[in-house]
C-alpha cells in the first residue's frame, strides 16, 4: 500500500546554488514565476502547481532550452537529499535507483518508477499532485539527468542511456544525444528514461553496508511519520473544506466529524508537529486559489465562501499569502 505524499515541496539550498551557477537569479525567477519571497527562506513550502512554474520559467530566463541538464551536473558536489545520499552507497546501480524511488518522497511528492522489460531498465517519473499538468520539460531534464549522473559516478564508468523519450516537440537535440550518449525521440507519448539491464548490474564503488544499516531504518521512520501526518492532515482538510461556507470551523467541530474528542486531536495534531491553525490557513489559501480562478465568483463572494466575517480580514490573508491582492492575483491570471 503506497503511503500518502503531502502536495509540499521545500526548495533545496542546493538547488538554488546549481541556478545561480546557471546565471539566473532566484529573485528573477521568482518574479517571474509569481511566487513568494518567503520560500526563499524555508519559511513555506512549494505546492506542485509553484514547483512547476518555476521550472517553466527556467528555459526563457536562461535562454538555454537544455536548462535542466546544466542545473543537473551543477549539483554535483553539493550537499544531496537523503534519497541520494543512500543511493551513493548502494550495492548497484538498480539498488540506488530503487532507493532514490522509495526515499524520494521524504522531499517531494514525486514517485520515480523502475519498470525491467527483458534487456531493458525503463524509468517514468510520475508527480502525485501535478492534477494533470505536465511535467516541465527542464524539470524532466533534471531528474533523468540526476539519475544518471547517479549510475556513472557510482559505478565509476561512463553509462549511457539505451533510448531517451521526450513528450516535448524537437529540440537542442544535439544536446540531449551527447549527455545521455543515445538517440533522443521527440513527441513521445510520455517521457522515458530507458537503460540497459547489464547497466544495472554493475556494482557501486562506495558500497556501503554499515552505512546503510544505520541511514535506512532512520528514513522508514520518517517516511512513516510523514505518511501519518499526511493521513491526519488530509482529514482534517477535508472537512475543513466542507464545512468553510458555514461559517469559520473550530477544532471541537472538526474533532467531532472525525469521532475523537477535541482534547484527543489537539494532542495527535502536537505529536505530529502540526497545528489546527496552520491546517486551517493552508485549505484557505487553497480554496482561495480555486475560486479566484473562477471569474464568475464575486472577491466579497469569495471571503465569505472561506468562513471570512469580512472582507478585509481575507485581504490581509491573502497578501499574507500571496503578497498580492485578490484582486491583482486575479488579473494575474
């Protein structure tokens, strides 16, 4: 049963370091994908939908259509999540491939399937929350190239790709073909890492044992408390998203729709390190989101649609989150 992946994303230092080494300045690039200053600091999270944007805005910024594969070799040697840092001491190249795909989820909600067909190792990265948007093509670039980069330096030889499928229209392919070693095909029906099996095999030069048996048990524990966050989280959203019109809800309403005493949640809410409040303004913000998008719903409407007593008090919330009013993120959009 796969768990539960929260839609937040944290922007590594890392790879805000491989963009500046790119020439591109987090401040243009957040602009220009309209998203808060505050990730810059740690202080929020990116939803899937932010994440994308600005992995869209990447190509025009840099001038550079094969964005993602400089972004990739920028990060090497610099400090990697946890997902990679196992996967560097493991036995094969498929065992690291196998460990990205199970600890990836601790940093984003990204699930990297590893499909073996005969000879052939495919890979497809599927993004839980992309709600049916695709996936940015310097975003795909990044990750096909981060994994492989993963096989030729654990391994210690130059691996190639066996084919390399893109669901974008044709371009730099030069580039691509040179990187990955292989031919590229454009306009594919989705975008495919392919490897060669015996690729697979080869043993990783960092192996690691002890180090292993001391990382892996740590990351299942946080794996597991993220999966119980996101469980409790989600419930809580949901009946906060339904009970929105009528009015603000509070914590003894909530704790009575999910059979627990308001007393038992607040204390399952703090063993969890999340707070009734901060769940409250997150499903705001979301719906918030959804119903500006709609140009037929009134701003005033919508303030009292989010269990606001005033419109002021959801224009406050609103620059809190966005930095922009109603009204200009609108006409954003």
């Amino acid at each position: 049963m796969k768990q539960a992946v929260a839609d937040k994303i944290k922007f590594s230092d890392a790879l805000w370091a491989s963009i500046k080494q790119a020439g591109i300045a987090r401040t243009d690039l957040l602009r220009e994908a309209r998203i808060p200053l505050s990730v810059v600091t740690g202080q929020a999270p990116l939803s899937t939908a932010q994440f994308f944007a600005l992995w869209n805005e990447l190509p025009g910024l840099s001038d550079d259509p094969a964005i993602g594969l400089r972004i990739a070799t920028g990060l090497q040697g610099l400090a990697v999540p946890p997902s990679f840092l196992v996967a560097y001491h493991a036995r094969d190249f498929r065992d690291a491939l196998q460990r990205v795909a199970r600890f990836k989820r601790l940093c984003a909600p990204e699930e990297i399937c590893l499909d073996e067909r005969g000879e052939r190792g495919e890979i497809v990265v599927i993004w839980s929350h992309a709600n049916g948007q695709a996936t940015p093509p310097a975003l795909v670039d990044t990750v096909f190239a981060s994994l492989l980069e993963l096989g030729r330096q654990g391994t210690a030889t130059p691996i190639s790709a066996l084919t390399l499928e893109l669901a974008r229209p044709p371009g730099a392919t030069a580039d691509y073909e040179n990187y990955f070693g292989c031919r590229v095909r454009f306009s594919a029906e989705q975008d495919r890492l392919v490897f060669r099996r015996a690729d697979l095999d080869r043993p990783f030069v960092g192996y690691n044992a002890e180090l292993l048996d001391i990382l892996i048990p740590e990351l299942d524990r946080r794996l597991e408390q993220q999966a119980q966050q996101a469980t409790l989280a989600e419930q809580i959203r949901w009946v906060l998203r339904r009970r929105l019109t009528a009015g603000r809800p509070d914590i003894r309403a909530v704790a009575t729709e999910l059979a627990m005493s308001s007393r038992s949640l607040q204390r399952k809410l703090t063993d969890e390190g999340l707070t009734f409040q901060s769940l409250l303004s997150d499903t705001r913000h979301q719906l918030a989101l959804e119903y500006l998008t709609d140009p037929e719903i009134e701003i005033i409407e919508v303030a009292y649609m989010l269990g606001y007593e005033d419109q002021n008090s959801f224009f406050r919330a609103f620059r809190q989150w966005e930095e922009l009013t109603p009204a200009a993120w609108r006409s954003t959009r």
